[in-house]
C-alpha cells in the first residue's frame, strides 16, 4: 500500500455522537458528511481507504467506500482490525453487517492474534502508520479518535475534521 494514496478514517461510535442512533436526519447529514469528504479524497487522487472496522463512524465510512467503488470510482477498501474478535460482543446484525463489508474489503490487516488492552490502539497507529491523510470524526473529547489524531499530527498527516456536534 502506497501510503501517499491511503486515507484512513476514523470516528466515534454512536453512543458517543451527540445523537447517538436516535435522530435519523442527524445520522443521515453524517453519514453525507462521511461521503463527501471520502470523494474529495479520492477525487484528489486517494485510493486506499483504511476503515478500522468498529460500530459507527468506521462501518459506515466502510460502506460508503465500498458504495462509490460499485459506483465506479476507483477506490479500495481496506479493513484494519485489532484482533480476530473485534465483534465478538456484538449485536447479531451488526456482526453480519460487519461479516458482509469484510468479505468485500480488498485487504484484511489483523494486528493482534488476541485480544489485549493495547490492540485498539495499536489498530489505529498501525492506520496512521500507513496513511497519509485523515479522516476524522470528532467532537473534540478524549477517546481513541483523539489519540489517532494526536498520531497523525506526530506523523505529519493532512487531517480532515468533521465536527458530528455541528451536523445536529
């Protein structure tokens, strides 16, 4: 993977968005925002589009990548996970949700053979590692989003912020 081409993307989980599953206009005016910013991406050349895989902000940017490929736009998604059981404490349908983007991702990277308390983040400087540009849902409070942009800045990122407390 070329990391000049390669965004990865990041973000809370819905339990940490300011209207969380519930406002459904919200989630759609995201999940937009999400889609915009992955297109300006690879309208300016980005191919690779790491998504950590995790409820939320991850699955959907997962999804919308894979979207604009059916739609034609030549872009690759690449699945990075902590560790083989990333959603062994999942709802049912959002297992098979993530079994389903799983098998149309173009790369599965496994940091982890097992769970540790580390391998989150390790999963998120791994996709910083290989990046060169950001994509990042954040609200400005402490979380792993936090950290993977503090890692991004370290590692001389472009970082796009899209603010989820301005979409509601």
């Amino acid at each position: 993977m070329e990391r000049e081409i390669t965004c990865c993307i990041s973000g809370h989980r819905p339990e940490k968005l300011p209207f969380g599953w519930r406002d459904e206009a919200a989630y759609s005016k995201l999940k937009n925002a999400i889609r915009l910013e992955i297109i300006k991406a690879a309208e300016s050349g980005y191919r690779n589009f790491i998504s950590g895989m995790a409820l939320g902000v991850d699955t959907w940017a997962a999804e919308e990548v894979v979207n604009l490929r059916e739609q034609g736009f030549d872009v690759r998604l690449i699945a990075a996970l902590p560790c083989p059981e990333q959603d062994s404490r999942w709802p049912k349908d959002a297992r098979e949700r993530f079994k389903n983007l799983l098998a149309k991702a173009d790369g599965v990277y496994v940091i982890s053979d097992r769970y540790t308390p580390f391998c989150m983040g390790a999963r998120n400087l791994w996709m910083v590692e290989h990046s060169s540009l950001l994509i990042a849902v954040f609200n400005g409070r402490q979380s792993g989003t936090y950290n993977t942009i503090f890692h991004a800045e370290c590692f001389g990122l472009n970082i796009v912020v899209i603010n989820p407390d301005n979409i509601v």
